[in-house]
C-alpha cells in the first residue's frame, strides 16, 4: 500500500504540523509505514538528522510520531529567515546561501527537481506518506508556481484534507473562503474539511457542520477538540514566546531575539513543577530570574546590537555581576564571548563586541556549516553549574563558525564556562532527565527548597504526548474515511 494524504491549512497556525504528526503516529499504529512531508518549510526551529542534514524542527517531531528516524528527504527545502526580506535557503540539507524573498520566489522551480526526487524516494520505501502544506493555499500573489500547497497536490496528485482553525474565530469564512478562492481543479483535490481546536460541547457545532457540507459540497470529517498538550510548536507563532510573567516557584528567564531560533530547547524544562519559563524582549521585564538563558539566533551580530541598543546588554551585565547563573546556547554562547567576526560576511559582515561575561572566548563566522549530532558528559566544574557535572546529555550542533578559547571545557564536547557563566553549541542540551533534574534540583536548592516531583526526560515525555495527540484524533476524526480517501485517490 502506497498511499498519500495531504493535510493544508486555511492560515499559518491552523494545526497543520501536529495533525501531520497524528497521522502518522496513527498510521503507525495501525501497523503501516508512514512517513512524514513538507516540501518547502519557512522555520528558525531545524534539526539535525543522524547523517548531519539540517531540516525543520517540525519534520523531525512528524518522523518520531511515525517512529523512524529523521531524513532530509522529509523536508527538501528549508527557509531560515536571517532578516525581514531575506533568508537562507537550505536545500536537501545543506546550505545553498541567502537570498531575498523576491530572487527566491524567482528560482523556487528550479527546486522542483529536488522535491520531486525526494517525495518518490520517501514514496519508494514508504506505505503512506503524509505531506503537510504551508500557510495558506489561496496567497493569490504567490500561488504562481507554487510548489507545497495546490501545486505541489496536483502535481503529485495527492488528495487533500483542509483544515480551519475556530478557536480563532471566522472558521466558515477561512475553510468556504479558502474553498471559493482555489481553481475548480483545486477545488476538486479537496476531498473534506476538519475543523480543529473547538472549545466546549462538540454538538453545538453539529449546524455548523451540516453548512459547511452544503455550501461546499464536501465532507466534514471531525470536528477536533482544544487539545492541551506540550509537543513544540512552530517558531514566531507560538504561544510560549508570548509568555513575559513569572508563575512559578523557579523562575527561569530567557532573552527573546529579534530572530530567536530553537526554543523548543526549553520545552523540557516547562515539564516540571513550580518551574516557569518566560521569554523577556526588554530590560524592564527581567527581573530577577533563577537562571537566565540566552538561546539560539539566526543572526547574531544583529542580535547582539539588538542587545546594545535595548539596554538588555547592561541589565544582563547587573544580574551576572550580582551572581545569577546565566547559560548561552548556540548564538547565545557566541554572545557570551568577548568578540564576534564575521571576515566572510555570512551573515552581514564585520565584527562586534560580545557581552565578554565569557572573557576568553571569540568566534570567527566561517562559511562552512557545522551539522551534527551529539552526546558526552558536562566536565567537573565549580559554582552554580557544578550541579551538572558528570551528567549525561544529548542534542546536535547547527551552527555557523567556531568559537576559540584556551579556557577549560563545560563538556566533553566542547563549550566554556566562567563562575555562574556558561555556554555550549549543543541544542537539545536540556533534553535528558540527567541534567534538567540536575538543574531543576539546584535551582530548588539555591532558594532553600526541595525539588519533589519527578524527574523527566523530553523524548519519552514527547512520546506520551503523541500517544494522546494520535488518540485525541483518533476519536475526532472519521480514519475510515481518511483511509478511503487515499484508496480512491484523486
């Protein structure tokens, strides 16, 4: 069995890369090879697949529900935003450089041969691909040529499900105006309609139903319940970023880049008790955090004069001169030395001066991208982080450059640290129960208290969390059905 099904949204933020996900974990269930697919995917999120291959965050989390390792082949195109107009594009995964949206709207056909090679290769080894959509399908001034929504279905020929978003209000002007907008050939690749995140008593929406089938002549396949979960989400849309207070016992602060990337790599500690992770984008809403975390960004130099310009520098500076443990990942740690150059101009060119609370580190940008995945152990070390010493961890690097330092190692993979200061490449670094318990424990324990809760590791946290998603749409939504509809095909 070879099967497709499409899953498209009415807006960004629909629910389109967890439907995916919980397709695929479903299909898996039913004892299928699935697969997930997303042909061009606009995301500061990425992931390092096992062969050092960089692709959205979103396809590696839709590859772990189908319960197969992550390829590049899932992902083909990758759009790392790097300023308002321009982006790095990264083609089966691997950097190809910057381009400004206008010149990549241009050439973004002669990507075709790419993602077409890469969905028949998934198609190839699969039973049922599931390919996810971006955005909306009717942006009328970029459908021409389009290559992952309606252009990539019909040339594909893959049925599609559309899926409407009514927690935000308007459902039947996205799902029927998304729906009166497509080209009759588009329209009759369409072959039902969800309505996702309803809050409340399913059957008040049972009218609401019944319209949409008459006026578009499609089925409803499920109406989706709110789901409360915690499985990450995708980039400037998520919710947690909008968080700036404290809630908890343990207050954990981290800085918001103008072009923040990889926050998922927190996520694991929003899992325990008491913990609260905020993100803060100005001085004033600091305060005075447990711990303070500056994360990955996609540009770097541009977010350090960010810092500057904003004040968030200085106020940084007061907290670690006062003793707050501050840790750097990935760009964050770049900041935290004392000099960034960037000779080959892969991002803007020059060189600026870091926040130097790591005072022997200095990074040099180089044009040759670092991909890997990781694992090793923190080194014994003093202070605040001393709570990690001898922890085992694992994540993968993604990063532009090198950064040099005659300093001791925070871990056996590299990384520096200087009193409560510390700082590394590894994303994910969080992710084992052996260091978020570690840290979690010690923060308790810097304010006279004691953790009692359990200690968790994210990977089998996610796997509970897909397990309910996969159930939670299980019972919403008609599978039968989908299951017809990619016999029948288009």
């Amino acid at each position: 069995m070879r099967k497709a099904i499409m899953i498209q949204g009415t807006m960004s933020g629909a629910g389109k890369s967890l439907l995916t996900a919980a397709l695929c974990r479903i299909f898996r269930q039913d004892g299928f090879r699935a697969a997930p697919f997303k042909s061009q995917n606009m995301a500061l999120n990425s992931y390092i697949t096992p062969d050092g291959l960089e692709i959205g965050r979103a396809q590696a989390l839709q590859a772990e529900a189908a319960g197969i390792e992550p390829s590049a082949l899932m992902n083909p195109v990758l759009l790392k935003p790097t300023t308002d107009v321009g982006s790095q594009v990264i083609v089966n995964g691997k950097a190809r450089g910057n381009m400004r949206a206008a010149e990549y709207f241009r050439r973004k056909t002669e990507l075709i041969p790419d993602i077409r090679y890469a969905y028949e290769t998934l198609a190839s080894q699969y039973d049922i691909i599931v390919v996810e959509g971006a955005g909306s399908p009717v942006e009328l001034n970029l459908k021409e040529n389009d290559i992952v929504n309606m252009g990539l279905a019909d040339m594909l020929r893959i049925p599609v499900l559309l899926v409407g978003d009514i927690d935000c209000g308007g459902v039947f002007a996205q799902l029927l105006g998304t729906y009166s907008l497509l080209e009759p050939h588009e329209q009759n690749l369409i072959k039902g309609l969800i309505v996702n995140r309803f809050r409340g008593d399913l059957s008040l929406f049972d009218d609401g139903v019944r319209i949409l089938e008459q006026k578009s002549g499609k089925p409803v396949l499920g109406v989706m319940p709110y789901i409360q979960h915690d499985l990450e989400d995708e980039d400037s849309l998520s919710q947690r970023l909008n968080k700036s207070q404290n809630t908890g016992i343990i207050d954990i602060a981290v800085i918001r880049f103008p072009k923040i990337s990889n926050f998922s790599d927190f996520d694991v500690l929003t899992q325990y008790a008491g913990v609260s992770v905020r993100y803060v984008s100005a001085p004033e809403q600091l305060g005075n955090p447990d711990l303070l975390i500056l994360p990955g960004t996609k540009s770097t130099i541009a977010d350090m004069q960010w810092m500057r310009e904003t004040g968030m520098e200085q106020a940084v500076f007061s907290l670690a001169r006062r003793g707050f443990p501050v840790f750097g990942i990935c760009g964050g740690y770049q900041m935290l030395g004392c000099e960034i150059s960037d000779p080959a101009c892969v991002e803007c060119g020059g060189s600026i001066r870091g926040l130097s609370l790591l005072p022997d580190c200095r990074t040099v940008f180089d044009p040759e991208k670092t991909q890997t995945q990781t694992a090793g152990t923190f080194c014994s070390l003093p202070g605040f982080f001393s709570c990690l010493s001898g922890a085992s961890f694992y994540g993968y690097e993604v990063h532009m450059g090198s950064t040099e330092s005659s300093s001791a190692p925070l871990t056996s993979c590299g990384g520096r640290y200087s009193g409560n200061i510390a700082g590394c490449y590894v994303h994910g670094i969080f992710d084992s129960a052996a260091v978020s318990g570690a840290l979690v424990h010690a923060l308790y324990q810097a304010k006279g208290l004691q953790y009692h809760g359990e200690v968790l590791d994210r990977r089998a946290h996610r796997e509970a969390q897909l397990d309910l998603l996969a159930d939670t749409v299980r019972k919403s939504i008609d599978i039968a059905k989908v299951y017809q509809i990619m016999e029948d095909g288009v």
